[in-house]
C-alpha cells in the first residue's frame, strides 16, 4: 500500500511513523519535515497528504502536528478525504470501520512510540463498514463538499 504522510515538526513520533510503515511492507510518500525542502506548515504538510489521498496517489494518508487537531482540520478541507484524529487503537479502528476514514491524523505530543503502533495496527487492519446505515452516512459526507449550511443553531 501507499501511505502519505506529514508532519510540521521532526519530532521522534514522525520517524517512527515513517519507519514503522515501511517496516510493515508499505511504500511512503514524505511531506513536510520529512522532506527536505518542504514546506513544514501543518496546514501545507497536511494538504499536500491529504492531495496525494484524494488524487489516487496514496492509498491512506496520516498527518501529524503537535495536537493533531490542526492536521485534521486541514486534511479535511480536501475534497474526497475523511481525516479522523485518533489518540488510541479503539477510535482509530471506529474510525476505519463506521467513517472509512482514509486519512489518520496523529498528536506528536500525545502519542508514544507504543500507543502509535496500536493505532497503526487497528487503523491499517480495520475494514470499512459495509452496512448500509454506514454507507449512507460516508455518501452524505461527500454530500456536504457542496453545500453550504443555512441551519442556525441556538
């Protein structure tokens, strides 16, 4: 499988994520501070992941910043992708299976080396859902990509 992945910091996290994907047999396509050159902004990291996921370049894509909040945020702008910011195995693996999320984004300041391959374990061995409640949910996902909300909440 191809994996893009990105970070803004070349924290110890990030070459393990690196590493450990590529120990696991996939091929990794680097943005951010993981190649030399780049621009290391999480929002500009995370796209270019997030692109390389939407275009069909990569299979999956995995983003990194000190929270994870901001590369989730990011990637999520990316017509076609479906981030989702897991900090343990469970949500990771909820995240494949009910969201077919196809972009992990990943705290470098939460995640230890250990938790990290828990969450790679369950996000990469999870398969999408196939029910059709599930289904329905990831179709009107995409469905929101072209709308624009008038709902007002109060």
């Amino acid at each position: 499988m191809i994996i893009s992945i990105s970070t803004d910091w070349d924290e110890p996290v990030a070459q393990l994520l690196a590493k450990e994907l590529e120990d696991r047999g996939h091929s990794v396509i680097a943005h951010g501070a993981l190649k030399p050159g780049d621009r290391t902004d999480w929002s500009y990291a995370s796209q270019a992941a997030a692109e390389d996921v939407a275009a069909a370049r990569a299979d999956l894509g995995i983003v990194c910043c000190w929270t994870g909040t901001g590369a989730a945020l990011a990637a999520n702008k990316v017509r076609g992708v479906r981030a989702a910011l897991c900090h343990d195995a469970y949500t990771a693996a909820g995240a494949r299976r009910h969201n077919d999320a196809n972009v992990l984004a990943v705290s470098l300041r939460l995640t230890s080396g250990p938790i990290l391959k828990e969450i790679l374990e369950a996000w990469l061995n999870t398969p999408a859902s196939q029910t059709p409640e599930d289904l329905a949910n990831i179709t009107h996902i995409h469905e929101l990509d072209n709308t624009v909300s008038t709902r007002i909440l109060s």
